[in-house]
C-alpha cells in the first residue's frame, strides 16, 4: 500500500507499508528517509502510541518483522548471550540460555509490561523506546517550540528522575536496559552487507530529548540487529527487583540490578538503577564499597546509602530517594543470597 504522508491538521494519517526483506534492504530505506519520514518497527509497541499521539507521522514504515535471522537466541563461541533484536520480552523470560546465564534479565523482562504486551515488544524496540513522560506523549507539548523536559520539571513529575535532572527529568523507559547495564551488555547495528559496529548498551543510550528522533547512537540506515551479554565469570551472582506502587502492572518507581562476582568477598561489583535517571544509572560509589568485602546486612545499608548519594529530587518525586535506597539494599542481599 502506498499513499501520502499526513497533513498536519487532517484526521487521517495515512503512510506506505514494507516489509522488509533483508538488513540491506531496511537499512536503505532507512537511509533515505534520514528526515524522520522513515521508521522501523519491530513490535510496534511504542511505534503505534507515538503515531496515535501524533508525535511521529511517518510516510514510510519498514517493517523489520518480515527479515529473517534477527529472531533468535544463542550462545557464543565464547560463551557470551546473543539475542536477536526481534526476540520477544517473552522469549527472554523463558529462554533456558537467559535463565542460566543472566536470571536478572530474564527477572527484568518478566516484570516489564503485561504479558499481552511482552508477547510482540522486542528487546530491540523496548531499548530504542521513547520516553513514556506524559509531557512527551502529549503532542501539545511539541508545538510551538514548548519543551517537554522543561515542562516535567516544572509540572508533575513524581515519576521523574532524581538523577541528573538538571535540563531534562524524563527517565529511560526501559526495564531490561538496567539488567543489561549491570551485565555489561553491548549491541550491534548493522547497515548490512557486513557493515556492523558494537557499541557499549552505557554508550548506546542517550539521556531522552525531544528535539531528536531516537534517544540511541544509532545513525539513519543502521539498525540494532543484536544485544550481547558476555559470558559471566565463575562465582557470579545476580538480582533484579522493580518496585512499583501496586503488585500488578504499573511503571516503576525504581528498579535496581545488581551481578556480583564472589569469592568468599566480593571480587566484582555491578549496580545499576533505573528509572531514576535519564538512562541507567551505575551507582559506582556503592559498586567500590562492596569490591574486597564479604556482603553483610551492614554493608548493603552502607552501599546503599551511597548509591543516592548526591540525589537531587524535584518537589515532587523525594520519595523516590529513600525507596531507591531500600531496594537497592535488598537487591544486593538477593544478590549476594544473605538473608
């Protein structure tokens, strides 16, 4: 099908469909439509919501679903975790490789979203998600130069960061990302042809900005075609718990990952929280407390404390500091199996 794109200020919203048939393929037609008049979907989750909100109106959408090989989930030759950008928040959940080399991933994907939801989002559209801020999501909030960011602060922003919220308190919306984050995880785009490159999950994700189309290091004509988790050393241990107001599905407050190497003490740390902040956020003061000590009660209340230190919440959000510092102490006893 194809047909104009939208005029601003019609009721229909009207764009050419293709399903795409290889990397190269997407990739060029990603390219040529550099000015945000071309996107990929996946899942199309997050897709749908923005063109629904009239925040995205594309001419052309490429449909990555249709391109074979970018579904699956493997263990490399080095004993690292590949999955495939199009594989579901579903398959993570129950994928014996993921369950036996990361159980906090496999822990933060259960908790994302619904089960309805987790069937068709990928983890390469969950990662490459824009912010669900409801300022963001409100296309009155694009128009005539407005910013969201600065809205939130001054708004109602009780679900906002308390981290690094200076210009912009939307948070990364991704749950999985603060699993990844703490496993040290990297991605790879492609354009095809093998023209790949693998950038770091910490460097690939960007503090959310509505002056851009995406809030990843990923250039028109690239798409994200793997997530790699390196192989876990002997004596690593990990947890993931999402807090949220209710027990059924809500966004988080917070959620927190924690891997540990252990060795009697603690060899190597990894903290990262999420939903605090404009990406995931490693507590790095609260990762050196715990490197060459054995994991009591005392020092997980010690590194917690450090982990919100420097915390700078908005009117509205200050209860987020001391529920992020609980969960972050009960993570790392989960983590470190005490208690």
């Amino acid at each position: 099908m194809a047909s104009p794109s939208r005029a601003r200020g019609t009721d229909v919203q009207t764009f050419e469909w293709i399903d795409g048939t290889s990397i190269e393929q997407a990739a060029a037609l990603l390219k040529d439509g550099a000015s945000g008049l071309a996107v990929a979907k996946a899942g199309g989750i997050d897709l749908v919501d923005l063109m629904k909100e009239g925040i995205v109106r594309p001419a052309r959408v490429i449909n990555l679903r249709t391109i074979p090989g970018l579904d699956g989930i493997s263990v490399g030759s080095s004993g690292e975790l590949r999955l495939g950008a199009l594989v579901t928040l579903a398959q993570i959940c129950e994928s014996p490789d993921v369950l036996a080399h990361c159980p906090a991933l496999a822990e933060a994907a259960r908790h994302a979203a619904t089960p309805q939801v987790r069937n068709a989002a990928t983890i390469g559209g969950n990662l490459l998600q824009r912010p669900r801020c409801w300022y963001y999501r409100t296309a009155h909030f694009h128009q005539d130069g407005r910013e969201p960011a600065l809205a939130a602060i001054s708004g109602e922003h009780q679900y906002h960061a308390v981290f690094d919220n200076t210009t912009s308190a939307m948070v990364h919306a991704s749950t999985p990302a603060t699993a990844l984050a703490a496993y040290h995880a990297s991605v790879e785009v492609s354009r095809g042809a093998g023209r790949t490159r693998t950038v770091p999950l910490e460097s690939f994700l960007l503090p959310p900005d509505a002056r851009r189309d995406r809030d990843a290091a990923i250039e028109p004509g690239e798409i994200l075609t793997t997530v790699i988790v390196p192989a876990s050393a002997a004596g690593t241990r990990s947890a993931y718990h999402k807090q949220t107001e209710r027990e059924s599905y809500d966004w988080p407050i917070c959620d927190v990952a924690v891997v540990l190497r252990l060795d009697g003490p603690v060899t190597e740390a990894s903290i990262v929280t999420g939903w605090v902040g404009p990406t995931p956020r490693r507590a790095v003061e609260a990762e050196h407390l715990l490197r060459g000590q054995t994991v009591t009660e005392d020092l997980a209340r010690r590194a917690a404390a450090a982990a919100v230190a420097g915390a700078t919440p908005l009117p509205k959000n200050a209860y987020k500091v001391p529920v992020l510092e609980a969960v972050v102490r009960r993570t790392i006893l989960a983590a470190a199996q005490v208690g």
